[in-house]
C-alpha cells in the first residue's frame, strides 16, 4: 500500500485536521450538508489540493464531496471503479470512497462520467444544502449536469467566498513550506545567473529553471523568460516564444513561478544584462523598486486591494509611468494566483499570516522594468522579502 513517504512533501495529518475542522464548523454554521469542488491542473487547482493535499493534474479533473459528517469522497480520473477507502489511509486521508471514472477534455462522450459518479453519492446521501466551491474551475458539464439531475429539495449555495477566506490565511506550518519554496527560488536564479552565456536561448534558461526546481522538490510551475538588445524592451514571455538567442550586451527578464515542496507556489523575478547596464535602464529599475515600496506601505490587516490599486496608479500618473492594467499583486498558496487579489473588483480585505507577490511592471519605448519577491502579512504590515535574492540588475 502506498505511504504518506511516497508523497513529494507530505502536508502533516494535523493540519489537515486543522483545515477541515475549521470548515466543518462553518458549515454547521450556514446549515450546509455537503462541499462540492472539482479541479483539473495544479497550476488553478488548489481547492482539491488544500482539502485532500493530493493535486488535480494534467488536465485529469478530480472532484471532491467534503461532508459535514462524513468522510469525504473523491472522483479521480481512471479506470471505471469505486472503491472504499481504509479508515486512517495513509495517502487518502479523511477519505471514505474514491471512484475513478475516465474523463477526456478531447472525449466528450466522457463529459458525464465524474457527474453521474457524484449524483450516485449525493442521491444515496439525499442533502438539503449543496455549497459549490469554486465554480469557475469545474466543467461545465459536470456542474449542468448535477444540478439538473438532483431531486427536488436540494439547494446550491456558492461556498466560494468563505472557503477563499479561510485558505488565505496560513497556518505555521504552511507559512514554513512558503519560506522553502522561496529559498528554492533563490537557489534556482543563482545556479541560472552562474550558467548564463551569449548563445543560450530564452528557453535554455527557462529549462534551468524547471530541472532545478524540480530537483528540490517543485512538481509545477511557469517560467517565463524575454531578451532583447539594451534600449528594446524586453518583455518576459511564455515557453512557445522563447526561440530567441541571447546576445552579448542584451537585458533580459527572467520569472520563477514554481510550486515549492509541498505545493505552495511562491515566485520570484529579475532583470540581467550580458554587459552592463544602461543608465536608462538602472533609473528606471530604482523607480521600480520605489513603486513596490508604495505597494508594500500600504499592505496592512484590514486595507482594501481596491483601495491599494487605485492609490498605486495614481502614484504612477503622477510620476509620468504607466498605469498598471493587469494583476498587481495577489495571494499566492496551492493556486499558482491566489485571492486576496489587488485589483479593483477584489472584496476581501487584507489579514495576517497571508502571503502576497507584489510585482510592478511597466514597459516604457527603451526598456521592460519590473521586480518580483513575496512577502507576508504580519499584524503591522509586511515581513522583509522571503526571497534573499538581491533587488538589483544582474550585470553579468
């Protein structure tokens, strides 16, 4: 039988205990009878990963049904099969049943097998109250179909919002597991900046990078990696356009977004010249490090992200830089994003023991600016940089 020494990184029992005593509790509370979530990847999967610690990979969909007074029952990708599930099982934990069902994104003759598995058990167990945990990451099919196949009497509640705010906020021991996969990262940019050379390619870094990571335990991640002739932005750049040859004086940008041993994704991001750097390019970096200090004076227990995004952007109007369009900073835990985000539509407000990424990034006509280090919410603000890395253009 396999043992809790086969898994990369385990999770303690403990605190797998801790988290679902702490839901069990709220459901109580809201009268709900039965969680329902289902993932695919362990890039956005992190539901199916904090209540079971086993990821939902590869685009196999995984569905979890976490019971207020049961064990819980978990639909997996395989073989057509159920089976029960050992009391104390040391990899399946707080597990009573587990089905197997193939399921196919490209087979859509298999888009019902996960639903009619669940029905199966939600039919047998007759709830009154079903709360949906992160719609936005199940099948369409798999949630049309349950919710237009259970009896009458059965209602759906979006469970979403209380779970995020539960997960944001991290315990000891995951904390502990964030400051390794940051450490990592560390390790992974020093051993990227001593291999560099002119003639490498963008993806030769980016390969660096994952064959560290995954050397120290990293089981996913994304590495971005973009190069251009000093005075040419530089954007970083996702694996399928990362063809290009680094030449001597270029600047690139290089970002480190991978899961940690036990799964909690930190990410880490700087800025290299084969030469020396511009003076253009140093200025604008310093100015980048002051737009993350104005994000990270403003990162405190009770601060709204709205409020924090709105008061960055005008920071950068008023100093000629552009605004930031996309996603500023964010949560991070088992979800490569992770709420709280900063962003405008963001409701949940800041808290400590949270970890937050804070990455400014804009792109001016001669040059690509940005930094990227994780931190964490303490009762006065913000820790120091879990990353050790230094914040400054590597002149290599």
């Amino acid at each position: 039988m396999a043992n809790t020494s086969d898994l990369m990184n385990a999770i303690t029992t403990i605190e797998l205990e801790r988290r679902w005593a702490v839901v069990r509790s709220e459901m109580v509370e809201r009268d709900i009878d039965v969680l329902l979530m289902q993932n695919s990847n362990s890039f956005h999967g992190g539901y199916v990963k904090w209540f079971t610690d086993l990821p939902a990979v590869n685009g196999g969909y995984s569905a979890v049904m976490f019971f207020k007074d049961a064990p819980m029952v978990v639909v997996r990708h395989g073989p057509p099969n159920a089976a029960e599930v050992p009391t104390n099982h040391p990899i399946d934990r707080g597990v009573g049943k587990i089905y197997t069902e193939p399921t196919f994104a490209a087979a859509d003759f298999t888009k019902d097998y996960a639903a009619n598995a669940v029905l199966e058990e939600l039919r047998h167990r007759a709830p009154n109250a079903i709360g949906l945990v992160g719609t936005g990451s199940m099948a369409y099919p798999f949630l049309n179909k349950i919710k237009n196949s259970l009896q009458e009497g059965a209602s759906f509640i979006d469970a979403t919002d209380w779970i995020d705010n539960i997960k944001a906020i991290k315990s000891a021991e995951e904390i502990e597991f964030i400051k390794r996969a940051a450490t990592m990262q560390d390790q992974s940019i020093g051993e990227i900046l001593n291999q560099i050379k002119p003639g490498m390619k963008n993806f030769e870094l980016t390969a660096l990078a994952q064959y560290s990571g995954q050397l120290q335990g990293s089981e996913q991640g994304l590495f971005l990696a973009g190069s251009a002739p000093l005075g040419t932005p530089g954007p970083k750049m996702g694996k399928h356009m990362q063809a290009r040859k680094i030449q001597e004086g270029d600047q690139f940008t290089l970002l480190i977004e991978n899961n940690g041993p036990g799964g909690f994704y930190t990410e880490l991001g700087r800025t290299c010249v084969i030469g020396s750097a511009s003076s253009a390019l140093k200025d604008e970096f310093e100015f980048t490090l002051e737009a993350q200090k104005f994000t990270l004076d403003m990162i405190k227990p009770g601060a709204n992200p709205k409020d924090i995004f709105q008061s960055y952007n005008e920071f950068m109007r008023q100093n000629g830089r552009p605004e930031e369009a996309r996603l500023h900073a964010h949560g991070q835990g088992y979800d490569l994003v992770e709420r709280p985000l900063i962003c405008a539509e963001e409701t949940m407000t800041l808290a400590p023991d949270m970890s937050i990424v804070v990455h400014p990034t804009y792109m001016t006509d001669t040059c690509y600016s940005w930094v990227c280090d994780n931190y964490l919410i303490t009762d006065g603000g913000v820790s120091e940089s879990i990353h050790q890395t230094p914040q400054k253009i590597f002149e290599l």
